[in-house]
C-alpha cells in the first residue's frame, strides 16, 4: 500500500481516473433512463478517500473523472454542456467539502482514529451528497430530462447512491491505506462471510412478498463483525455486504422500485456498523491506554518502593554496622592491651561476626519484601525475641550506663511475625530511648521492655525509658518520615517501625509521659503449639 503513495500525482491520478471509470461501470445498475442516475456510486466514496488521503493537488481530478466517464465509459445521451455543468457541480461540491475536512481547524483525523472523525465525515458527507443531488437532478430537469413527476424519485436516487458510496467505501479506503494492522484470517472471519452469504439467500432468494422486511437480518452479521473486529472489520464487512446486496438485486430480478428501499436501509445499516465499530475501537484504545497508564504506575511504585528500600536499608544496615564497628575496635584494644586479652578479643570478634551475618540477613529479608511483597511469618515467642534484641543493644547501653529491664506477663501465646523485622524494631526503639537519655545526663536511666496481652488477644510489646520524652512539636509528627532532632539521624526509625507493626496487622503508638516516653505495637497470636518457654 505505502508504495502507490510514491507514485508521482500524474501517476496516481490516472490510477484514479481508471478505477473511478471502472466502479462506475460495474454499479450501473437499475439506472434511471437517459440520465444514468444509479442507487449506488462508490466512485464518489472514491473521491472523497483520494483528495483525504493524498491532500488538496487531486480536487482538480473530481472534475475531470465525471466528465471522462459519462461521456466516453457510459456514454450517456446527455448533452456536453450538461455533462460539463454536471462535472463543475460535482467536482466543486465535492472538492469544496474534501477541503473543508483536511483544514487543520476541523482536525478531521483520516485514519478515523476517532469517533469524532467518523462521526464528521459522516455529517459533511450526508450534507454534500445531498446539495450534489438537487443541484445535479435540477441541472438535468433543466434541460429537460427528466419528468417534473420523476424529479423527487430521481433526487433520491442520486442521494442515497452518493451517500452510500461515502459511508461503505471510504472509511474502508482510508483504513486500508493508513492502518498498519490488517484482519488475520480466521475461522470465524469465515464463518461470518458465509453468514452474510447465507443472510443474502435469506433475503433475496426465500421471498418475494418480504424481502425489504427481512433486509434487518443483514444487522446480526454486520453487527457481529463490529463488536468482534472493530472499524477495521466492519468496514470490510459492508464492502462485502453492499457488493453482495448490488449483485444480487441485478441477477435478483428486483423491481427498481424496492433497489432505493434497500439502499435506504443499507444506509442505516452502514451508520449502525460503522458507529459500533467506532465505539469498539474507542473501548479498544482507551483498555489499552488504561494499561499504559497501569505499567507507568507500576513502574513508578517500583521506582518509590525502591527509594524506600534504599532508604530501609540506610537505615537498618545502619545498626549492625554500628555494632560491627564497636565490637571491632574492642577486640582491637583488647589485643593492644599487654598482656593481650584474648578472651574479650574473642568474644569480641564473635559478636562482629554475628552482627555481619545480621546485616546479611537484614539485606536479604528487605530484598525478598521488595521483590515478592511478603514477610517470613512463623509463630515464635515474643519474650524471645525481646531477649535476643536486647543482647544486639546490650554494648552500647553498657556505655551510656543505662540499665534494661523486661516485663512479662506470664503464659503469653506465641505471636505469629517477622522475628527479624519485629527484632530491628525493638533494636531502633531501645537504642533511641538510650540515646535519649544520655543526651540528657541522666545518671539513672532505665529501659523497660514490656509484653503483656490485651482484651482483644493480642500481644502488645512497649519500650518506656525514664528520658526526657518527645518534644511536643515533634510528638505530632513523630511517625512522618524524615522527621528527627538528631543531627545525623534520617528521620525513618519510628517510620518504618510504624509500618512493620501496620504490615503484621496491628499500629505502633508513640507517647510522652511526665515521667519519660513510651512506644508500643501490637502483634497477632497463634494457637499452633510451641516448645515450652523457658
């Protein structure tokens, strides 16, 4: 297809000229005697694709096409002076609203992308076939060719014909030559070409007394066709159907009379296709954009979640690193001592090692959330691992003499989480209330780690200090991001544990008491049976 497009314009306009005198002559059917008025002409359908596919250089050829052919293909009766009215009335009305489509301000999209560009040409061509159908017949009852009785049935004639040829073969034409996708064959495209095959039996061959009733069953294929294939199929399928109906109303033996009846009805039957096919590719156009639309957010989510990774990681790397180095430069000192303690040099070193194969694992939970969204959850015991993470902080609670107390309440069930998440929690909280309190040169400070159950059968874990407490500015933003009084802090300690204790279904409160702050969380429980706690 794209190749006729770099013919030269002499070229594509004799093209032009000899399909138009060809689709002439093969719709030269039921004509109406000597003016050669048909009820169908696809070579107007042909017009219009030619000058709004390849610009406005080809309108001077919809003068001449008309003139060539009734005076030389069809050789009608006419006079010359008519057949020259006849082509200026043709080609000005048609060139005239061919311009009109391809201005830029009306924004007529010729791939009819849009049900709006359908819709318009629809509009300009019903209102330019219908001018070209009383100027021409009354050019012709002017010089007398026709009757003053036959002048309406005549009009009608031409209208329906011009129209017909506009609403079937030129979206059909400027689809074929502007989409790049075309209909695979399949086994249902041939089984509906035999439904229409079988709807033209149906129609012109079972009855005589019913035929233009029964014309409504060509809407079941038509309208399969639009809904299955969109604008590209239905658009094929009416060429198909209109080529079918012509052929079989003249080999038919069908009264003139009932062609203009079943044009008529081709006509609505066109504009029902056409509007469906345009609402299916609407449908069509606006799933995919939604799926664009749905990637873009999805990229963009990993691209936030990702930060927030980034983030996590910062911040959580951060602790065991902090320990690896306090662990590291005491087995230094250790070792530098004389004699050499060999025995805090070890222990020492062993504690760097676990808090390296921590970091290991805090990478890898974090990297299995972001990828697969989930949290390992297994059911263990919450005085476990409140023990555990206090042994993580025991160093540096040591060195801002600090003493840690726990709390619990006795026979707690077993709770069902993320033991390392739940643990790095318990780590930022104690930390951050020892940081608190050596900040503040209390000689006396305290930690309590609680557990105890609630009324709705939860496990509630609470870390107290007896610090100074939250700043009542930063309290009411004390679980937003990046929100801090540390001068090298992030501001995402209290942030992610807030979203650690919302992803294992419960919600973490912060409050500042008289006496120093308080953290809790909430973790769910589990009945499935566990060794006794020691």
């Amino acid at each position: 297809m794209a190749a006729l497009f770099t013919r030269s314009p002499l070229v594509i306009g004799l093209a032009y000229l000899v399909t138009y005198a060809f689709l002439d002559w093969v719709s030269f059917i039921s004509p109406i005697t000597p003016v050669g008025v048909t009820p169908w002409n696809p070579s107007t359908g042909l017009s219009f694709a030619l000058v709004l596919l390849l610009g406005r250089a080809y309108v001077p050829w919809l003068f001449i096409a008309p003139m060539v052919v009734n005076a030389f293909v069809l050789d009608l009766p006419i006079p010359t002076e008519v057949q020259v009215l006849g082509a200026i009335i043709v080609g000005t009305i048609y060139g005239a609203t061919t311009i009109l489509l391809t201005h830029p301000r009306i924004g007529f999209d010729r791939t009819l992308s849009t049900k709006r560009s359908l819709m318009l040409l629809i509009a300009v061509a019903a209102v330019s076939t219908g001018i070209v159908a009383f100027a021409y017949v009354g050019l012709l009852a002017a010089f007398g060719l026709i009757t003053p009785d036959t002048l309406m049935m005549t009009i009608a004639h031409q209208w329906i014909g011009d129209m017909i040829g506009v609403t079937v073969v030129t979206p059909f034409l400027l689809i074929l030559f502007t989409r790049r996708s075309i209909l695979v064959p399949s086994l249902e495209l041939l089984a509906l070409v035999l439904v229409l095959i079988a709807t033209l039996a149906a129609v012109l061959g079972l009855s005589d007394t019913f035929r233009v009733k029964q014309f409504y069953l060509f809407f079941l294929p038509v309208m399969w066709t639009a809904v299955r294939f969109g604008l590209e199929g239905v658009t094929g399928g009416l060429v198909l159907t209109q080529v079918g109906l012509m052929a079989a109303m003249q080999y038919g033996g069908v009264d003139v009379s009932d062609v203009t009846a079943y044009q008529a009805l081709m006509i609505v039957l066109a504009l029902t296709g056409l509007t469906i096919g345009a609402v299916v590719n609407e449908q069509s156009r606006t799933q995919a954009q939604l799926r664009r639309n749905q990637e873009a957010l999805e990229r963009a989510a990993r691209l936030d979640t990702m930060g927030a990774f980034a983030a996590a990681l910062a911040h959580e790397i951060n602790q065991p690193l902090t320990a690896i180095s306090n662990y590291t430069r005491l087995a230094k000192m250790a070792v530098e001592k004389q004699p050499a303690d060999t025995e805090t040099a070890r222990t020492a070193a062993e504690h760097a090692v676990a808090q390296v194969d921590r970091a290991a694992e805090v990478v890898r939970r974090l990297r299995d959330f972001i990828q697969l969204g989930r949290n390992e959850m297994v059911p263990q015991y919450a005085g476990d691992l409140i023990r555990e993470a206090i042994s993580h902080c025991k160093l540096e609670t040591q060195a801002r003499h600090v003493e840690v107390e726990t709390r619990f309440t006795r026979n707690l069930p077993p709770v069902v989480c993320d033991g390392l998440q739940i643990q790095q929690v318990l780590i930022n909280l104690i930390r951050n209330a020892a940081e608190s309190i050596s900040s503040s040169g209390r000689p006396d400070g305290r930690i309590v780690v609680e557990a105890d159950l609630t009324d709705l059968g939860r496990v509630i874990v609470t870390v107290r200090d007896n610090g100074p407490g939250f700043d009542p500015e930063i309290l009411a933003r004390a679980l937003t991001p990046f929100t801090t009084t540390k001068e090298e802090g992030l501001g995402l300690g209290l942030a992610l544990a807030r979203s650690t204790a919302e992803t294992h279904g419960g919600q973490l409160v912060v409050e500042s008491t008289g006496g120093g702050a308080a953290v809790s969380f909430t973790l769910p429980t589990t009945v499935l049976p566990l060794p006794v706690e020691k």
